[in-house]
C-alpha cells in the first residue's frame, strides 16, 4: 500500500468530515472524557494523519515527558500500518519526525503568556512553520482567568495561522456536562472553543459524539469508535 492510499482510508478522513473538513487556523477543538478513554490516542491519530499529508505539527504534553508520548507516536504509526504493507515506511517515519516537534511543559510554572512565548520563538525564529497545534494533559478549570488563557491561545491561533486541538479531562461521575453535552468544567468560555467531541464508554466500544460544531449544539454520533484495546479509530 502507498502513503497515498493509507491517507485516504483512514477513519481521521471521516472524523473529519463529521465536523466539516476539521478545524480550520486560528480554531480550537477539545477531545472531553473522563482519564483512559483514550484522548491522547485520537489527538495523536489526527496529528499523523496531518504528519502524513506533509504538514507540521507541534505536540504540547502537560502530564508526560516528550519520550513518552514519542511511544504513542511509534506504537499508533505502527498499529496504522500494521497488515497493510506500506511502501518505502522508512521514509514515510522519516517525513513524519522531519516535520513534528514535541514539547513538554508543567502547568505549575509555566503561564499561557510564556507558553506562546515559546511556540512563537520556534515557529518564527525556528522556522517551523506549524499548521496543527496538539495540547494534551492540560488541567482546566472554569472561571475567569482560565477563559483570559483560552482567548489568549485563539488570539495566537488566529496570528499564527495556526489550528489547536486540546485534550480535556473530566471527572467520571454524573452531572459533569450540561444539557447540550458541554463539559461543566469550560462552563464561561465555551464559545471560544469551536469544536466539542466527547468520547463516551459502551460495553464494547467508546463512542465519539459531536456536542459542538461551531455555533451549534446539536450532540451528533460520529459513526465512529475507539476500539477500546488499540485506542484506534475505528468505523462503525
């Protein structure tokens, strides 16, 4: 199987089209489930399926250290490719490292202020010139300053030409979302955020479903899954 043909049948295809093509620059989208549904997995198949298409992606963890998530990229690339046959995979992984950064920070002493700080420096003075922003691991909360945090990321989005996609963790009891399927936790802000898809746990499967696209709420089933033993994206 070539590159080409690999791209065109994944599933990222139709996660995509479920929410209009995907995000565009200066957008932000959050993947919301309670911890080990397999956040970190979708955010890393959207960022190859980017990485496979040539564009540059930048990867911000919170919670794990860059050689960790460097084991989400290899285990998932190669659960991708796994049976297919995929010519010249050398190459491709090459491309593939060629065109990701992967950055580690900790919340507690970092600010949103000095967090673009530094992505600005790589994009501008580095040269790397990112389409697709990944953070993961971030701890939300609600309230004021988090929503100034929020605004001051879309406002670099927006500069840099840039789409971001953030994990969001929510608690696993009941009463965390609103009636239209909004984690409580972005409650104040939420219309800063263009895109919500949730991931909801089945008996034999985790479910995907769209509770913002946009201006609106209408929660939608995705006719996609996780495959609850890979974390892959799987069609129904």
């Amino acid at each position: 199987m070539v590159k080409e043909e690999l791209i065109s049948r994944s599933p990222v295809r139709i996660f995509m089209n479920s929410i209009h093509g995907g995000l565009c620059a200066g957008e932000i989208g959050f993947i919301a489930s309670p911890s080990g549904l397999g956040k970190t997995s979708v955010l890393v198949q959207i960022a190859l399926d980017k990485l496979l298409l040539g564009e540059k992606v930048i990867h911000v963890s919170f919670t794990q250290h860059s050689s960790y998530v460097l084991v989400w990229y290899e285990d998932i690339f190669n659960e991708f490719i796994k049976k297919k046959n995929l010519e010249n995979e050398a190459e491709v992984k090459d491309v593939i490292v060629k065109n990701r950064v992967l950055m580690n920070f900790n919340q507690e002493v970092i600010s949103a202020d000095q967090m673009i700080k530094s992505l600005k420096a790589l994009i501008t003075e580095g040269g790397f010139n990112a389409g697709y922003l990944i953070i993961d691991g971030y701890n939300f909360s609600a309230g004021d300053v988090e929503a100034k945090r929020i605004a001051a990321i879309k406002d670099f989005a927006k500069e840099m030409g840039v789409s971001v996609w953030y994990s969001c963790a929510i608690q696993s009891n009941a009463g965390v979302y609103d009636k239209r399927n909004i984690p409580l936790v972005i409650a104040g802000y939420e219309s800063l955020i263009d895109v919500v898809i949730v991931l909801e746990p089945k008996p034999d499967h985790i479910e995907l479903t769209v509770s913002k696209d946009r201006d609106i709420y209408k929660p939608a089933h995705m006719a996609l899954r996780l495959d609850p033993k890979t974390l892959l994206i799987l069609e129904e």
